[in-house]
C-alpha cells in the first residue's frame, strides 16, 4: 500500500509538471475549466471533497473508587548501605 501511495504521488507530481504528459493522457487537459487529479495536485489541494461534520454523543463513565493505600514501614536508610569503613592499608 505504502508502495502504491508512494507511486501515485510520484506520477502526479511527473503529470503536473509535464504538459505533454499530462495532454497524452486526455484531450481537453489544457483547457481553463479542466479538472481532474493531476490539476487538483498542480493546485495543491489535498482534500477536493466536501468535509463531512462528525458528531459525537457524550457518553456517561463511571469511575470505581480505590482503597487508600497504607504507607509501608521500611527501614532507615542508614541500615540499606553497608558500614563504612577506612581506606585499604599499604
């Protein structure tokens, strides 16, 4: 899919920039009112179709409740590291 896509922007951008190429693929391609995906992409619009209005309903979430959490006793930091001790000897 990423391969066709990659393609089609590729030969509109060949169509739009080539006149010639553009008028072998249909006669009236260098009239004024001429319309058609090459002119559309030489113009630079993206989205040539009306834009559809969404609408969403709001939905009613319920959220449950949680339990506090009792605080855990742990030891004093002094106790996590190892005693300290002096410089190794010479």
């Amino acid at each position: 899919m990423a391969a066709f896509c990659a393609l089609t922007v590729w030969l509109l951008g060949l169509l739009a920039g080539s006149p010639e190429l553009h008028a072998s693929l249909h006669r009236d391609a260098g009239l004024a009112d001429h319309t058609c995906a090459v002119t559309l992409y030489n113009q630079g619009v993206e989205n040539p179709a009306p834009s559809a209005v969404l609408l969403t309903i709001p939905q009613i979430v319920t959220v449950a409740t949680v339990a506090p959490i009792e605080p855990q006793r742990t030891e004093s930091p002094k106790d996590w590291l190892p005693p300290g001790r002096g410089p190794p000897g010479r």
